[in-house]
C-alpha cells in the first residue's frame, strides 16, 4: 500500500527498499512486548504496585533478551543491529530513571510477599 502512494504520487525517492522493510518488520516485532504492556496498563483503571511491578519486570526482560539477540546477530546486518543495541540501551535508560522515581524502598518485595497469589515467587526464581 505504501509502495503504491510512493508510486502514485510519483514520490520515487521516498521508495522503501527490501532491506528497509526488513528493519520495519524487525522493529514491528520487537514493539509488540512493548504495546501490549502499554495496553494493559492503559486497561486499567487503578494499577496496583505488583501491577507496575510485573510491567517493569517485563519490559526488563524483553530489552535484555532483545540485546542477547542482538548480540548474537552482529555479524549479519551490523549496521542496523549496532543501530539497535543503542536504542535498547537508551530504552533501559529511560525504563530505569522511572523506576528509579519509585523511592520507597521495598515497596515492591512488600507487595509481591504480601500477596496470596504471588507469595514468594519471584524469591524461587533463578534469577
């Protein structure tokens, strides 16, 4: 559809090569864990802390497994894959300076103990 206006509007030096789409379909894929956090934080109407937490813990885990992935990918595609790895390190950034601004300390640990569902979970967690 795009490629159509493109050509329609005789707008040739906008056109979107193989390569590119490949990287629009990679950055898609990789905005997919990051939209659905979005949404179901937007779906509700009073998040609780061990919400906020498990969308924090998320969105940790999604960058650091995108930056293994990446890591592992140097070899093909470095120049957007180098592209990347700066974008998630800067998404880290940001992800932490919010949660940094939870300064009340153990809230979260509090929360998650003090849940009957969730108690003591993360402790048993590898990691």
């Amino acid at each position: 559809m795009i490629d159509m206006y493109i050509s329609q509007q005789n707008f040739t030096h906008l056109e979107i090569s193989q390569q590119e789409w490949k990287r629009v379909k990679s950055l898609l894929d990789i905005l997919e864990s990051f939209k659905r956090c979005n949404d179901h934080m937007e779906a509700m109407k009073h998040p609780s802390i061990k919400k906020v937490f498990w969308i924090y813990e998320s969105l940790y885990n999604e960058i650091n497994h995108l930056m293994k992935v990446m890591d592992m990918t140097v070899g093909r595609d470095s120049e957007y894959v180098k592209e990347f790895l700066l974008v998630f390190k800067d998404m880290r950034i940001k992800l932490t300076k919010y949660y940094d601004k939870t300064v009340i300390p153990f809230v979260y640990d509090d929360e998650m103990i003090l849940d009957p569902h969730l108690k003591l979970y993360l402790m048993k967690q590898p990691t």
